[in-house]
C-alpha cells in the first residue's frame, strides 16, 4: 500500500538525466541518485526526511543536507512543488500542475485532491505592486467524531 497518489501526468519523462537537463540542472551523480528515487512508482509527496531514508536503503551516499539543498534546487526551477502543512513540516510533490491536496491530520499523509474541485469566487485583491504567484490548497481531513 502506497501513499502516493495515482495520478501521473502523460507527459512525465522517466529518465532522471533528461528531467534535470529539461530544468537546465547539471546530472550530478547525487541528483541523479534522488531524482531516480523521486520518479520511482509515479506521482509522489514527500519529505526530505522520507527521501533521505530511501536514499539511504538505496546506498545512494547522500547525506539529510544534500537531501535538503537538492530538494531546495529541484524545486527552485520547478521540478518539484513544496507543500508547507505546517513548520517543519515540509512536503515535495513530484506533480508540479496546480492542484489542490487532502492532508490527512491523523496520519501525517497527503494526496492529491480531485483536480477542478477547487474554484475562488473571490480571492483577495493583492496589495500595491504585487501579484498573486499562486495559490496553495490544503483540505485537512481528521476522523469524525
Ligand atoms: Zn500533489
């Protein structure tokens, strides 16, 4: 059983040299390393911490701040989404369309919501001099009662 999502995009390259090339990132060995493990079995969101543990079972010899600073990297040129729950609470979605997430609050677990369920009749004017550069939905889901 997978927490990952199933969606996957048609167009999602499977080779991780030409997904960084696509960004215009240099295939080090170590991105490389994490971006095979981060486009392993489709769509998925995770932590740094979550990736460093595969990195580790996979013997990549990638250390928890390469995780972060590639991660960081990764999705400064928008090859992945950062999903911030809460702080210290970081997730990294390989999907990086617009879309909106279910977190699960009783089981620290986050999937992709049905895309298109989400509309804004109203958002915010933005202030002065700015834009709106996106924005980022989370429903988080607890047990009833
Ligand atoms: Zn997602």
């Amino acid at each position: 059983m997978s927490h990952d999502s199933t969606t996957v995009p048609a167009d999602r390259p499977e080779c991780s040299t030409s997904w960084l090339a696509r960004a215009g990132l240099r295939p080090t060995r170590q991105r490389r390393a994490l971006a095979d493990l981060l486009l392993a079995g489709g769509n998925r969101h995770l932590t740094a911490e979550t990736l460093h543990g595969e990195a580790r079972e996979a013997d990549a010899g990638v250390s928890l701040a390469t995780v972060y600073n590639t991660l960081k990297a990764f999705t400064s040129v928008g090859l992945l989404r950062e999903i911030v729950i809460e702080p210290g609470r970081v997730y990294y979605d390989t999907r990086n369309d617009d879309h909106p997430h279910f977190y699960h609050e009783d089981d620290g677990i986050i999937v992709d919501a049905p895309s298109g369920s989400v509309t804004f009749a109203d958002l915010p004017e933005a202030p002065e001099g700015m834009e709106i550069a996106s924005v980022d939905v989370v429903v988080r889901l607890r047990r009833k009662g």
